[in-house]
C-alpha cells in the first residue's frame, strides 16, 4: 500500500522514499536518462532501429515517462522502444494516478498509462503506446523470476541496451541489490549496455564490476553526492539477424490480422493473404465472441500464457476496438461454480493474491444481482469481460497502414529462397500468382496441413457450432455473459448467442438441430432461468453458425519459429479472441529480434521448432 510522507510517495514496506524530495523528475533524468546518455543514443538511432531500456523497480511509472517523453522529443523517426520494467509489489489504481499527479508535464502520458494500468495481471503484461512506437513489458514478480526469462545463452547476448537500477535502498531491499540479480543484468544486456543508479555504494559497484560491468562513479542528484554508472565489457559479437523489410501473412482470421497488425507496427510491409474473398470467414466469423479466461491456480506455461493474453487483449482492445456497445461491450462475465471440480478450482483460485480489477468470488444472490437474471449458483465475476464483434477486430487488425490484402487467393506451395520465400497458388478466377518476401506467417489453422512444411504438425479440426436464440421480454434482463461448460450472450439485436458444441474431426459447417440442442440442453443445465425465459423453440428453425477450429495436444497454440524465415500462429482452439494479439506480437517480436511479451518459458512452450523436437526425443 501507498503511504504519503511530507507530501511524496512513501513505501512502508521498505521504510523508504520512491524519489528524490528534491525532485522525482529532475532525479529520474538526472540518473537514469543522463546517467545512460539516452537523448544522445536515441538521436543516433536508425529507422526500423529498437533500443530496449531494462528497469529493476517501476514504482510509480515516472522513470518510464520520462523516457517515453524523451524518445517521442528526440529519437529518428520509424525508431521504436522496448521498455522492460520488474516490480514486485504494483501501486493499487489511484495509488498511481495521485502518485503521478505530481508531475503535470507527464499528464497526456500518465492518462494513457494508468488506463492500462487497470488491465495489469500477475506476471508478463504488454502494453502499446504512441501508435505502437513504444512498447511497455512490466513483468510483476520477483525480480528473481524475472531476469532468468530475459537471459542469453551467455554475458552480452541479451537485448537490453540500457539499465535503470531504481530498486529501494539497497540497505532496505538487499534482494534487489544481490550477485545473482547483477549476474541475472549481464546475461539480460547486450555488448556495450550501460546502467545508471542513483547508489554509489561500494558493494554495489564491486558486484556490478564483477558481473561484467566497467564501474565508474559520477555526480548525483541533490543532496546524494554520488552515483554510480557502468558499461557492460563483454565481447562483442556480430549480429547475424537481418530485419525482415516484407512479409507474407496466411490466413484472414483472428491470427492472422493480429500477427500483420503486429509486424505493420514494426515498419514491415506487409501482404495478407486470404482464401476466402472477406477476413473472417471461419471460426473467426461468429457474429459475437465471448473474451473468456479459465484461469488456474497452477503456474504451469499454459496457465501463465492465458493470464497473459487476456491482460493483452483488453489492453489491445482499448487501443483498436473501443468498448462501444454495439462491436465491443464490457457487460462483465460470470464463470458458475458449476461442478465439484469448478468449485475447487475456485476456492484454489480466492485463496490467492489477485489485482482487485480481474476478478471476485460471488454468491448466487451477488451473480443474480450482477447479471440481472436469476443465478442457482455463484462463481467468479470477471467486470472487465464481456463481449467481441471477431470480425470487426480482424477488419481494425487488418486495415493498420502497411498492410496489403489479397482476398480470394489461395495457397498451394511454400518455396524458400536463397533469400526470404516464395508464396505461389491461384485467385478465385483460376489465375496463378506468386509474392516474394523476406518472411512468411502462417495463420490459417488446420488448413496449414495442406502446405508440405506443415503436413507433420499435429493440428486437429474441431467443429463448433452456436446457437442464435430470439430474445423475449423475460430473457433480456440478462445483462452480461454466463459461462459454465458452454455459454450465452445477454441478447444483443435482440438475440442470445449461446455455444458452443465441441466435435473433433469433423469438418462439416451445416447447421445441424442436435447441435442446437446440445447447446440448449447446457442452458438448461446451468442457467435454467434463461432456458424457461426463452419459452419454445423449434429446434429446426433456430438460426445459427457452425465453423472449424484447430485444436493441438495440451490445448497448447503453436506460435513462433518453424525454420528460418517461416512462422506459424495456429491451434488457438476456442481461445482464438484472447491468444491471438500477443500471439502476433511474439512472431513479431522474433522475426524482428525485439524483446518477446511473454517470458522464455513460455515461448519455449509455443514454440514449434522446441515443440516438434521434444516430439522427436521422446
């Protein structure tokens, strides 16, 4: 909690200050912009160039501000910025907003900031700003977590290029300040990283010193006579990766815009390819999608990646797909206590420390109240879930500057290149065509089997099929969206969106009647208050959709490097609407050798080069 001391932010956990009392901002670029002499290095950057800042304590924000101020004031244009930051304890809501109220300079930034703030989850988050030139990774764990998935394979191969030691005073948080921490820094760095504190301890420099770093001590700010600068000394490597200028983007569904939004960002041309002759025409075409997280107690990959993505997608959403309540609605969403295991998933769930926005605990009578229908069991209440218009977030995705559609191509072969690949088929006139480009993305699910370099992956269709189900009076009270082991939609247009069925190898999209009974007979089951709202139904002219998913083992999408130059985002199974935008932000930020939004373990376990040779071992 944030306690207040002569007017500043003051942390009674530690017993110490956040800033300077002289001045937090003239403090933060005194040692940590000047101390990395940040405007001359961003000046110098090249565009299409990235310079990726590491930040042991983010506090308050301040220190990325100003950085986010300077970069915007002083780099090249078409240059971008990683910003990585660690902290263990985050600032409640307004904590942080009356913490930043103290600098009016940083205003614009500070709103921007604290409206993701409130999207933060345990672990990983990535948020965007300044149209995706800056880019925020604030990892909330231990720092002792953290830097191990920042690592390379040795000292001067990781991809920091400069370092804010801002933790509380090493006598006050010694955790912070440890050999292992200076060790986790150096792996973490690239040659020829530097760092900056406001510490000039002699412990401090020697373990820095011993970790790689050339120490030197400097001028510090106000009444601190000294601080501490160093430059990483390692040697240094040559760089083998070339920045992709193009790239080609199979598939127009959920996958496949977000990974061209993310590679468009980055200053990539990009060509996006779709058999069909719109975007969105399979398993992203439902008129509605449930943004729906199952979370777990567990800390295994899978769990962490959820808690990830879903933090992402809301933060994306913002951005792009504004909640407006006719292609986006945060109506909130209430998972039931529906069986045994549910329950004690839950109960596991509670018992931890979760940030108060995700999600609560509630009764039956606190459900009914929150979704205005009646509730036979409680469950968790997510208030920032709700509801997505998939194509309309493919379309904002897709028509991002920079990237070229191609409707009604399809692909046949994949053929690389002494340098970059060949993407050859025919347009839906017969007519044959090939694209050139120095990377190719595949995106376009079960389908990919059909290409050769993607006729090993374990991919599976799974058909699925919702329901429309007319609304009436008694029905419509149902303000958010009910999930148990399927769900429903309040009624949006004057129709509840309820789904959906789950058959594996089965690639028919006819609109069956026992699918729609499968899914009522779940109404019934779990929300039977609705089932009774909505009166008779003629199971035969009930309208709704039915389209093919892809599903792989573990329920584990693939994301990330096949073999070089080609990539592949596939297998989001039901997931799609939450995995899909940091999973395009991941194949970016490796076809582009930028900081990873996800740790290394986790991209490990994506990854279908590690994937498919652990296959191989066992």
């Amino acid at each position: 909690m944030l306690d207040w001391k002569d007017g500043q932010p003051y942390s009674n956990r530690y017993g110490d200050v956040y800033f300077s009392t002289d001045s937090g901002l003239e403090e933060s670029r005194h040692v940590f912009l000047q101390g990395n002499r940040l405007a001359e290095r961003f000046a110098g950057l090249r565009s299409g160039e990235v310079f990726t800042v590491g930040e042991t304590g983010f506090g308050t924000g301040l220190n990325f501000l100003c950085v986010w101020q300077l970069f915007e004031q002083t780099a090249t244009a078409g240059a971008t910025l990683d910003f990585f930051s660690i902290e263990r304890f985050p600032l409640g809501d307004e904590e942080i907003r009356a913490a930043l109220r103290l600098w009016p300079e940083l205003a614009s930034q500070a709103q921007v900031l604290c409206a993701n703030w409130k999207r933060r989850v345990p672990g990983w988050n990535r948020w965007s700003f300044a149209g995706g030139r800056i880019r925020l990774t604030l990892a909330i764990c231990d720092v002792a977590d953290a830097l191990p998935e920042l690592m390379g394979e040795s000292v001067g191969l990781g991809r920091v290029d400069a370092w804010f030691l801002d933790g509380f005073s090493p006598s006050k948080n010694p955790e912070m300040w440890s050999p292992e921490v200076f060790s986790g820094i150096a792996n973490a760095s690239r040659f020829g990283a530097t760092l900056a504190t406001y510490s000039s301890a002699g412990w401090v420099r020697r373990g820095l010193s011993e970790a790689g770093f050339t120490m030197q001590k400097s001028p510090g700010f106000g009444r601190k006579r000294e601080m501490l600068c160093g430059k990483l000394t390692a040697v240094e490597l040559p760089d083998g990766l070339t920045i992709p200028q193009s790239a080609i983007v199979i598939g127009g569904g959920l996958a496949g815009c977000a990974a061209a939004y993310a590679l468009a960002q980055r200053g990539v041309a990009v060509t996006l390819v779709e058999r069909a002759e719109q975007l969105a025409q399979g398993a992203s075409g439902n008129p509605l999608g449930i943004l729906h997280a199952r979370f777990s107690a567990g800390v295994n990959p899978l769990h962490r990646f959820v808690l990830a993505s879903y933090g992402h997608a809301l933060s994306q959403m913002d951005a792009i797909l504004p909640v407006d309540n006719t292609l986006r609605a945060e109506c909130g969403l209430l998972q039931l206590a529906f069986s045994d295991a549910e329950i004690k998933r839950i109960g596991r769930l509670v018992m931890l420390d979760w940030p108060i926005p995700l999600f609560e605990a509630v009764d039956a009578e606190a459900a009914t109240k929150l979704t205005g229908m009646r509730m036979e069991r409680g469950g968790l209440w997510f208030p920032s879930a709700g509801w997505v218009v998939p194509p309309a977030l493919c379309e904002r995705w897709a028509g991002m500057s920079g990237i070229t559609q191609q409707l009604g191509h399809a692909v046949e072969t994949l053929t690389p290149l002494v340098s970059g690949w060949q993407v050859a088929g025919q347009n839906a006139q017969g007519q044959k065509w090939q694209i050139n480009a120095d990377i190719v993305v595949v995106c376009c699910g079960h389908q990919a089997k059909q290409l050769a370099q993607f006729e090993h992956f374990p991919l599976t269709p799974v058909r699925g099929q919702i329901s429309a189900l007319p609304g009436t009076q008694e029905s419509i009270v149902l303000n958010s969206v009910v999930c148990a082991d399927g769900y429903s939609s309040p009624a949006e247009c004057g129709v509840h969106i309820a789904g959906a069925t789950h058959s594996f190898d089965d690639e028919g999209t006819d609109v069956r009647s026992t699918d729609h009974a499968v899914n009522l007979a779940r109404l019934e089951q779990h929300i039977p208050s609705l089932r009774s709202a909505l009166g008779d139904l003629d199971l035969d002219q009930l309208d709704g959709r039915a389209s093919i998913r892809c599903s792989a083992p573990g329920a584990v999408p693939l994301v990330g490097k096949v073999e070089q130059g080609l990539y592949c985002s596939l297998a989001h199974g039901t997931r799609g609407l939450l995995t899909a935008g940091i999973s395009g932000e991941l194949i970016a930020a490796l076809a582009c050798d930028t900081l990873p939004p996800l740790p290394m373990t986790i991209v490990v376990e994506l990854s279908p080069e590690a994937r498919l040779q652990r296959k191989k071992t066992t």
